[in-house]
C-alpha cells in the first residue's frame, strides 16, 4: 500500500521524504490555509522534495471553474494531481482533464456508488472519508470493502486512496481492506514506528552489549 501525507507544511513533508516511505502527499483549501504560506511557492516547495504524486484542490464549485483551476495547477510541476470535489461538476471536470491527460483525485466520497461514478469518469484517484463516516455512526472501513469489491468486478484502475485516516489501526485496517493508498497526518506516520515491545527489546539488547565493554567500530 502507498503510503501519502496529508499536510501542507512544506518542511515537515521535506523531512518526512527521507525516510524514503512517502509515496505522494494530499493537500485541500484548509490545510494550505493553517500554513499560513503562499499557495503556489508551498505546492511547488512540496513537489521538489516528494517526487510522487501531490494532491492540490481547485476551489471552484462549477465545471469552467474546475477545468481552468486545473491547468493553471498543472503547470505547477508535473506530479500535481488535480483534486476535485465529488459533484456532478466535479465529476463531469474530472472526466475532461483525464481525457485530456492529467491525473485527477475525487474527493469527499462517502459511499459506494458515489467511487462508482468516479471511476467511470476515470478518476486516477477516490478518496474515501473514513474517519469522517465513523464520527457519524457509519462504518468507513465497510466502504473500503465495497469499493475494492466493485472496482475488482469491474476492472477499474481508479486507485482507493483512503483519507480521514486518524490512527495507525486504520492504516492497518485499509491495508487488509486493498485500499491503494493511504494519506495520513504527520502525527499518525511517526506512530506506525511505535510499538512498547520494540522499545523494550531495544533497551535489553544496548544495555547487554554496553555491559561486554565492546565496540563495533
């Protein structure tokens, strides 16, 4: 499974990026707005440090809106991926760029169907709100399940990239599902390292070589 952050703090993706497990980033409207930086200088910064595929959302709600936004988006660099929302202009946009050659994600998807229609518009990405569906009473790793189950029958090359992920049991939980991709915070990427039993086992394996007196180099 791909692994994306969802952030749009330019330092922190570049920091990130060495770890060599970035595969993509997913900005949106309110990340961008928290940093308080310039749109086009912070997606430019993000697309030099992490050489996947970077999410940037239109704002326009209409179809011209949407198709003028995405070039001047594409322009940016060559990994921008054109986020749209999941409407029926968002979808009639996304069938006219990718038509035309540029990737685009469909956002704010909420259920089956919807991820259907996007693939029929040949979204390269659907992301599905997981942690969003959940706060409301629904189960949003069920809609993993769905979405894998149609796009397998099918044949669909849409990738299900799951987003509101908000802990590392839901990274874990997509991955058994066959989500493609997951974009999480920052914040839930470093706890995918944790675990109390590697912590544990490090310490009793220093402090038993410190006590043979010896050095590897």
């Amino acid at each position: 499974m791909q692994i994306f952050i969802d952030s749009a703090d330019a330092k922190e993706l570049a920091t990130l990026a060495k770890t060599g497990l970035v595969d993509g980033v997913t900005t949106n409207p309110s990340l961008v707005a928290k940093s308080g930086a310039n749109f086009f200088d912070t997606l430019r910064s993000i697309c030099d440090s992490v050489p996947g595929p970077v999410s940037a959302e239109v704002t326009a709600q209409d179809y011209d809106g949407m198709i003028a936004e995405g070039h001047k988006l594409r322009t940016v660099a060559k990994n921008i991926v054109v986020k749209v929302p999941l409407t029926p202009d968002g979808l009639r946009a996304c069938k006219t760029l990718e038509e035309e050659g540029h990737p685009v994600n469909v956002t704010l998807c909420f259920s089956a169907v919807q991820a259907l229609l996007a693939a029929k518009c040949g979204a390269t990405f659907i992301s599905p709100f997981l942690g969003r569906l959940d706060d409301n009473g629904a189960d949003g790793m069920a809609l993993i399940r769905e979405i894998r189950a149609i796009y397998d029958n099918y044949d669909y090359q849409t990738q299900i990239l799951s987003a509101s992920i908000r802990s590392a049991n839901h990274v874990r939980d997509a991955a058994i599902a066959g989500s493609d991709c997951a974009t999480i915070p920052p914040a839930v990427f470093k706890s995918l390292y944790k675990h109390i039993l590697t912590d544990t086992g490090l310490e009793a394996f220093l402090k038993d070589w410190k006590a043979t007196g010896q050095s590897i180099l």
